[in-house]
C-alpha cells in the first residue's frame, strides 16, 4: 500500500494543470516499510520536449539530485509520478515498458480544468498491477511507525 498526504496530492494535481497540456514528471520521496509513505514530491524535468503530451523521460540529474536529498532526510526514492493529459490515470504500453520493478508509479488523469484522478502502479514481471493508494490528512504522516 501507498499513502500519500491531501496535501502533497494538491502539489501534484497543480504540477498536473501548470503543465497542462504536456506531460510533467516529478519524484516521490517517503519512507519504505509495510505501508510505502510519501513524505515530500520533487518536480523533474520532461526530456521528452518533441513529445511532452504523450511521454515523459525524467532527467537523469533529477534523480540523482533528488536521491541524495532523501538520503539526506533518511528517505528513499519510493517512485515517480507523471500526468496523463486528457487520458485516464492508468499506465500506457509506454508507461509500462520503461518501467523499474519495486517503484511506485502514480499517474494523475489530467485535463484543461483540473487533475482529478490519481492511481497507483507497480511493475510486475512485464506489466503492471495497480497498487492500493490511500489519501491521508498530513498530519498523519508523523503519527505512523515505519519500519
């Protein structure tokens, strides 16, 4: 399970429209255990500048720049997320080839008024299951144990 705070879902979901109608990208920080908790979201850069409304390929620099930054708050990468412009929250073939096992994949249903719909996903063997996310009020962050 994956549990993201309300108010780091409204970040994504702004991310989502400012970057409407082109795809965004960005990084999920939290901490690892049972239950998968996002505590902090970093925006990446799309490299994908002929494509951005229909793909997305995160800076290799955004990743290693936002590694260190969890490391440096004893988190870890838990996963990426990105925004499906005027296409359903669910992982394209695109989405599903690229992906790497053990990451979390969260996938915002964008259009011109808003992002709504947020899923999750994880890879297994050459596709992907959708994975339980739960929406929490964040204070409840502090208030579990990890392991």
């Amino acid at each position: 399970m994956l549990e993201l705070p309300e108010d780091l879902l409204e970040e994504l979901r702004r991310h989502a429209g400012e970057g409407y109608p082109a795809e965004v990208c960005g990084l999920l920080l939290g901490l690892d255990g049972e239950i998968r908790r996002i505590t902090a979201t970093r925006r990446a850069t799309n490299l994908r500048a002929a494509t951005t409304r229909d793909r997305y390929e995160i800076d290799p620099q955004d990743i290693v720049d936002g590694d260190r930054e969890a490391r440096e708050g004893n988190l870890v990468i838990l996963g990426f997320y990105h925004s499906h412009p005027d296409h359903p929250a669910a992982p394209s073939r695109y989405d599903a080839e690229r992906a790497w096992p053990w990451y979390s994949y969260v996938i915002l249903a964008a259009t011109a008024e808003r992002a709504e719909q947020a899923t999750a996903w994880r890879r297994e063997g050459t596709g992907m299951v959708e994975e339980s996310l739960r929406f929490i009020s964040p204070g409840k962050v502090g208030e579990c144990e990890h392991e």
